[in-house]
C-alpha cells in the first residue's frame, strides 16, 4: 500500500482504527503489548504495530528515520504505514533466533548503509524534525562541517551539563570528559565523510527475523561517524558481534585504531543513560573518559 499521512487524529482513536486508516485494510484484531505499544491484525494476515511516541514530534522523527533508512536500499527495517502526529503505525517483525549468518550480512548492510552517506554532520533525515530524541531523551540534529567539533558541541556536552546541573555528575568530575572534547581533533582519527547512521543502535533495537534477516527498529537517525553505530552496538552487547564486525570490516574496512576510538563514540549513549537512568552510568562515563585521555 502507498504510504500515507493522517493529522490530528488524537489519541483516543482505538490502534485498530487508525491501523485500519492509515494501511488502507480492515482490522480484524487488537492485542495490547505494552503501554505503548499494540498489535493489530489485518484482514490479509498481516500484522502492523501502533507506537506511541515518546515526546511531541517523536513519532514524525521515528517515521522519517525509518523511511530515510529503507531509502539507502541495504539494512532492512519495518515499513512505515503513517503517524497521526503521536502514535506510528509499521510493520511487525516475525522474530526468530540470532545467528552468525544473520550476523555477518547485518555488519556488510550497516556498512552499505553508512556508506549511502548523509548531508552532513547531524543532518536530520528528510522530513525528519530538529528537535528529535534518542530513546525518551531528547536530542537536536544540527548539521555541522566537522566531526569533532559537531560531535563535542551537539552530542557530548549537552547530556553533561544536563548531568551536571542535575547532579548526577559532580561539576569537578566534568573536567574529563571536556578534556576529551579539547582533544577530539587528535583523538578521532582520520577525517571521514558523514555515514547514514541509525543513531541508537543498541542491541534490543537490533530484531533478529525468522527468516534469517535482521531488522532495525526504533532509530534515532542522522548524519554521523560510522564507528558510532558500531561502537553503539558493543556498548550493550550484540549476539555474534564479532561476526557482525568480520561482516562490515570485508565490506568496508574501517580505519587504523578504530578499536582505540570505540570509548570516544560511547560517550554519547552513556551521558544520554546518565541523564535518564542514573549515577551507574555517569561512573562508566567518567570511566570511559578517563582510559580515552590515557592513550
């Protein structure tokens, strides 16, 4: 079915209903998941989810993220039927198990899809709003010229002074982590084009399909580095990493020391867990830091 758009349709529209409007086919049945999330089965057979957003614009910057990944033609994700502004309506992922097959094709299609590029640093994806989020914080796509400085100025700092006037992160702790934005031009390596990236590419939004193709869910899309989404990946443990790394390294061999830099694009997702979840993080950030000046 075309992909199409309804504004305005509020909340209190049932999920089938508005799965019904927005995929064009009768709902025959509704099963809610979870708070936010509710399972509609359609008079073909087919299954769609409908999401409620996070925030005011999340479901707009999950659907143009979805849209902007399916565009590059290599990872595969659900397709997006529409939003109504809060909730998003997208296919179902038939999940079954991991493995390394599945494993090393997803690291040689994250490497395709990097390489599909972006326009720049922090450039939001088509249609895609400014104010976007990462999980349930919120996070800005500004485009910017140069990795670390765009990187330091727009992913790094801002989630530490939120740390830091919140209290989770003590202000003489911070000096750190600034000092591995002072020192970023020296510590990020050699210069590389900005890379499509999915943004949060953490393990529970990795979904391994029962037909031995991994799926991408819930991106936080933008113009990036490409050892971000990789480094993203190792943060909270992926099945059969190592073969997702021998898939993308055949493909599109990353550059000398990557392996040193991983801390450097962690920063980022753990000052993002500092501020949501708490002092845990804030000490494996310091961590992080701290080895990342020592090198």
């Amino acid at each position: 079915m075309g992909k199409r758009e309804v504004v305005d349709v509020g909340e209190r529209t049932a999920p089938s209903a508005l799965a019904a409007r927005l995929t064009g086919r009768r709902a025959t049945g509704e099963r809610r998941l979870s708070g936010t999330l509710t399972e509609v089965t359609l008079d073909d057979g087919r299954k769609v989810l409908v999401k409620l957003g996070d925030g005011p614009g999340a479901a707009r910057a999950e659907a143009a993220g979805l849209r902007w990944l399916a565009e590059a033609d290599t990872v595969r994700v659900p397709a997006v039927h529409g939003h109504d502004g809060n909730r998003l309506v997208i296919d179902l992922v038939d999940q079954g198990a991991p493995s390394a097959g599945a494993a090393a094709r997803l690291g040689a299609e994250l490497a395709a899809l990097h390489g599909a590029g972006a326009p720049a640093f922090g450039a939001p994806p088509p249609g895609g709003p400014t104010e976007a989020y990462i999980g349930r914080a919120p996070m800005r796509n500004v485009p910017g010229g140069d990795w670390p400085a765009w990187y330091a100025e727009h992913r790094v700092l801002p989630y530490l002074r939120r740390a830091v006037d919140g209290g989770t992160i003590r202000p003489a702790e911070s000096a750190s982590i600034e000092e591995v934005c002072a020192r970023l031009p020296e510590l990020a390596g050699p210069a590389e084009p900005p890379a499509r990236l999915h943004g949060d590419l953490w393990n529970g939004n990795v979904l391994w399909g029962a037909d031995g193709r991994a799926r991408l869910i819930d991106p936080a899309a933008h113009g990036g580095h490409r050892e971000t989404d990789l480094a993203m990946l190792a943060l909270f443990g992926c099945p059969h990493l190592g073969h997702v790394l021998e898939g993308y390294q055949e493909a599109a061999p990353l550059a000398d020391g990557w392996q040193d830099r991983v801390g450097l694009h962690q920063l980022f997702p753990l000052l993002v867990h500092t501020v949501l979840f708490g002092r845990g993080y804030a000490e494996q950030a310091l961590r992080t830091a701290r080895a990342a000046l020592a090198r």
